[in-house]
C-alpha cells in the first residue's frame, strides 16, 4: 500500500476508495469486504445501510482513525494510509456520539479546534463567531458541552469540524437521536455547506435523509457496496416498483361529491366497456407491467398499474384510454419507489 | 462558509503545543481541586510520621530528613502516574474526547508523548508544593544548594516515569478493570519504592531489598536523598539515574505501544 501514489487519483476527486478491506483482529468476517467508490469533489455522498453494515468502519479508515487491512483510499489525493497526518489537515470529522471536550466551552471547543489545526491565532475568533451564528450557537458559546441537548451537541460537533476549513467533510449519521426540528435544521445546514462547494461524505440509515442530502447513494450491507448511483436512477432502476393507483367511473356511477363538478362527458355516446376490457387494455399500455384490480372501498374500478418508469407520464395515457373505454378518471395517486424498496430489493430484507 | 483555506500553520510541533494548551487551561480552571487531590496524601504522611510519629518519640528527629526527600519523591511518581492512567481510561472509554486530537495533524504517538509530558508537568508542579508544605509541617527541611542539579534531573526523571507507567496502565488495563488496577499495583508501589526507608539500610532484609531494587520509584526515592540528604546512606547518584532511564525507556515505550493500539484500530 506504500507504494501507491497520489497520481492514482484525478484532480476532481476528493475521495477514491478502492478494494477497501478491514478485518478486525477479534473477528472472523471481513467488516468492509472489498469497498470501492470515488466522490467527486463538491459531491454529496450517501453511504447507507443498516446497523454493522461496514459505514462506520469506511469513515473511520477515510478519516485514519482505523487501519485497512487491504486496499487503498485517498482522501483530497493524499493517501490516508501512508499520510495520515497530512489527511487528517483535509477532513472534518462529526462522529456519531458526542465527544466533544468536557472540559472546555462550546466556544473554547472551537478555537482549540482551530489551533490544533494551526488556523492562525487572528482569524480563529472571527471564524469561531461566524460558526457559532450560524448554528444558532451563540447564546450557549459559553456554556460547557454537557448542558447542551443532543441537537445542540451535533451542531456544536458539525461547527468544530469547521474551525479549520477542510475541503472534506465527514458526517456519521447526523441526525440520529435527533427530534424532528433538529433534524431539519442539521440538513439545513449540511445543505448550504455542500452548496458552498464541501464535499461530503454522510452514512446514514435512514432513507429519507440518504434521499434527501445525497447526490449519489451507496448501498452498503455486510461490508460490500451493493448499488452506487443517484437516489432517483436507484429507484427507478426498480422495474414494476412505481405505481399508479387510478380509479374510474363510468357515467351515471359517479359518487355523488363529483356529480356537482361533472360536465357533459365528450364520450358520453360511446357504450362503457365491462371492467374486465378495460384492464386488459390498461394492461396494454407502454410502460405498464402489469395491472391489478383493488378491492373497492368505495364505487368506480379501482385498479394498481406497475410501471417501468416514471408514474407521472403515465396520467396523460391512461387518462385518454379510459376516456376511449367510456370513462373518467376520478382519482390518481402515484406511487414511487422509495430507497427502501431498494434495499429490500437488493438485501432481501428491511433496512431495520 | 470561505471555501478559501486560511494559510494554516502547519507542522506537528504546532498541534503539540496547543494541544499541551489545551491540558494546561483545563487543569489551570480547577486549580485548587488538581493541588488538593495530589497534596493531601503527601500532606498526611508528612505529618504523620514525620511530625507526630517524632512529637510521640516513636521516632526520632533524623527520621523527618529521611522521609522528606522520599515523600517529594512518592509525590513526583504517583503524581504522574495519577495524571495520565484515569484519564486516559476515562477519555478513550467513556467521553472520547481525545477524538479531536487524534484527528489533529500530528503523528498519533506524539498525543501520547504530550499525555505523558503534561502529567510530568502536574507531577513537578505538585512536588515543588511539597517544599513549602514540609517546611510548614516539619519546621524546616533538608535543602543542599550543591544538590540541585541532580534534585531537577530526578525528580523530572520520576514525574515521566510515574506518567509513563500511567500510560501503560491506562491503556493496557481493561476499562472495567481499572478500579482493581489500582488497588492491586498502586498500594505496592506505594510501600516498595524507598519512599520512607533507605535502601542501603534493607541489606538484612535481603528478599524485600530485590523487590524495592524493582520497584522504579526506588530510584527517585534514593536519587532524591543523594540529593538533598547526603550523609544518609543510599543508592550512588549515577546508578540512580540509569534505573530511571532504563525504567523510563521501558515504561514509555510500553506506554506509547499500548496507546497507539487504543488510538488506531
């Protein structure tokens, strides 16, 4: 692994990961089995996975913490392994537990921060003060760590990561323990740093926040990367997942809350089709896998289209060949595939 | 947020030193609280068997000058030895919080090495107070200007070997045994280390002389009455001083292996 050189990575890289393998002394798996990706600079990168999937252990060899037992990664063309002092002066790193130094004030947690990192003694306040506004963090500056609730904690930890402005930014499940609103506001805020140009490297169980930070996400289980790609080309990669419940009414059947906006139907002279036709035809339609009829909780057909694409385009269509079948649409919910439903579809298995 | 990277100094003797900042501030705010939980012990054992164990006459006055110099001694060790075990216990278990100077740019051993350089720091500190103090329970102290040199080399020789068998404890003790650790390796330190008996004078008792000749506190113990004791028979200085390097040699190296197993996975 010495011998790998910074040349291996190309200048719009921030981190290379490649053939990443750790093995704990103390056990008989590998915990990351041959992990490789590459996260572009100014890139949000979604590791997800459940509990033990091997994110953890990825973050801690990104960030020097653990040592490899094969492969090689680059973090900002420096070699984490051969270099790590010179790596650890590119990364931040917000771990997943609070650490943060008991000892000192909020305040004093950033400005060492700052000074181990040799940030020169007369930009450290300014900068302190600028991270502490904004993470809502200034009225607590003098406080010490342990009067501060767990959202005010992570905030604090994403701040001091900060202090030295690194290029790289690692963040091991942000928002778990958080409440709803400290929730929110930590994607806020991870938001504007991947906006101002900091790459960002995030595990995460959580498919909403995997979905909703990430540019790409990465699939990880039992130690191997299992998909890589955007959240949307990860969804839509599930053929028949997307679907399109419609219900349809033939005239004269409408329930009664739509009679009043029902104008004269254009196919009004056309005869209705039995149900049966017009789910086969449903079922004819481009990019419909296959249809299923729902049990009605109410009146009209009730039917679930399976789709290959985006459920969206399929309105128009199947709007038009009900209206041919002598019908109207009078409900349409769409159902996309969540990252979820590609976790099970890749593991077998729920997320948790 | 400046994406523009502030012209950082860079270099590890920087981090060394703020991160030595660090440990100074945190232990400067609980001053009091740091002089109480290392002076107490020595406080007592002075005045315990130096002046009323004297007062009594269960012993006599010459007893003080002896003791003197190996409680300055036990305090330089056990001060040391204090100040990097629990904490290193207490911040790679429970807090974590040398996280982020283990994430600082600086080799991971050099954290270690500043663990052990600021709880020497601790160590001196708390044995200079014993001067004032003994001179406050005893009356007056032995003190030989000619001795100084050997005096600083010991006693700054004993406070990183207190730190560095820290060191060792610390991260080679399973965090749930700590408690027994200390019960089971301090209280023989304590007692075998010379701290309130010359050695040369254990030549009748042969076995309990080679368990004290083992025990590194010895040294400074013995280096210290070189120093401020002369006519009280003990351990020729340059002998003294080769224990403590050996001993230190051992211990740091034990200490640092032991602490760069904990710090890197």
């Amino acid at each position: 692994m010495p011998d790998v050189k910074v040349t291996a990575v190309t200048p719009d890289t921030a981190i290379d990961v490649v053939g990443l393998v750790k093995r704990y002394s103390n056990s008989p798996v590998n915990a990351v089995d041959g992990i490789s990706f590459s996260v572009r600079r100014g890139e949000c990168f979604g590791l997800l996975g459940p509990n033990g999937a091997g994110k953890s252990t990825t973050i801690g060899v990104l960030t020097t913490r653990i040592r490899p037992t094969g492969g090689s990664a680059f973090v900002d063309g420096v070699n984490v392994v051969a270099d790590p002092v010179r790596a650890r002066s590119r990364i931040g790193v917000v771990p997943q537990r609070n650490n943060l130094d008991r000892s000192l004030t909020i305040r004093q947690n950033l400005l060492f921060h700052a000074r181990y990192h040799g940030v020169p003694a007369g930009q450290r306040n300014a900068r302190a003060n600028a991270l502490l506004a904004q993470f809502a963090l200034t009225d607590r500056a003098d406080d010490k760590p342990d009067r501060l609730s767990g959202g005010q904690a992570q905030r604090v930890m994403i701040a001091r990561a900060l202090m030295h402005s690194p290029p790289v930014l690692f963040l091991d499940e942000p928002s778990t323990g958080l409440d709803p609103a400290a929730r929110l506001f930590v994607w806020d805020r991870i938001r504007e740093l991947a906006e101002s140009g900091v790459t960002i490297l995030l595990t995460t169980h959580d498919m909403d926040e995997a979905e909703t930070l990430a540019d790409r996400v990465g699939i990880i289980d039992h130690g191997k990367l299992l998909a890589l790609d955007t959240p949307q080309a990860l969804t839509h990669s599930l053929v028949g997942s997307a679907t399109l419940d419609v219900v349809v009414h033939f005239d004269g059947a409408f329930p009664s809350s739509a009679q009043a906006s029902a104008r004269p139907s254009p196919t009004a002279e056309i005869s209705p089709r039995p149900d049966g036709d017009v789910l086969a035809e449903l079922g004819q339609l481009d990019g419909v896998v296959r249809v299923e009829r729902i049990a009605p909780d109410g009146p009209g057909l009730r039917a679930r289209l399976y789709l290959t694409g985006d459920p969206a385009r399929l309105v128009a269509p199947v709007a038009e060949l009900v209206a041919t079948c002598g019908g109207k649409l009078s409900d349409v919910r769409l159902g996309t595939p969540t990252l979820e439903d590609v976790f099970i579809h890749l593991t077998g298995r729920a997320l948790r | 947020m400046s994406l523009v990277r502030s012209p950082a100094r860079s270099g590890a003797g920087h981090a060394f030193f703020a991160i030595l900042g660090r440990d100074i501030v945190a232990t400067g705010r609980e001053l009091p609280i740091f002089l109480a939980q290392v002076g107490l012990q020595p406080l007592f054992l002075l005045f315990i068997f130096g002046k009323i164990l004297t007062t009594l006459g269960y012993a006599t006055g010459d007893y003080a000058k002896l003791l003197f110099p190996g409680i300055v001694a036990l305090t330089a060790a056990l001060t040391g030895l204090q100040s990097t075990a629990l904490p290193l216990v207490v911040e790679f278990s429970w807090t974590k919080e040398i996280e982020d100077r283990l994430l600082a740019p600086l080799p991971t051993w050099l954290v270690g090495v500043e663990k052990m350089v600021f709880a020497a720091l601790r160590a001196l500190v708390a044995s200079l107070v014993m001067f004032p103090v003994g001179i406050g329970v005893l009356g007056s102290i032995p003190w030989r200007l000619g001795g100084l040199g050997l005096l600083v080399a010991v006693l700054i020789l004993g406070a990183l070997i207190g730190a560095a068998i820290g060191l060792t404890l610390g991260t080679l003790v399973p965090p749930n045994r700590i408690q027994i650790m200390f019960a089971l390796i301090l209280t023989p330190l304590l007692f075998t280390g010379c701290n309130q008996y010359p050695w040369p004078s254990l030549s009748h008792l042969r076995w309990f002389q080679v368990i004290t000749a083992m025990n590194p506190i010895t040294y400074v113990s013995e280096g210290m009455r070189a120093a401020l004791t002369p006519f009280i028979p003990h351990i020729a200085p340059w002998i003294c001083l080769v224990g403590l390097l050996v001993s230190l040699a051992v211990f740091a190296s034990l200490g640092l292996w032991g602490f760069l197993r904990r710090a890197i996975d």
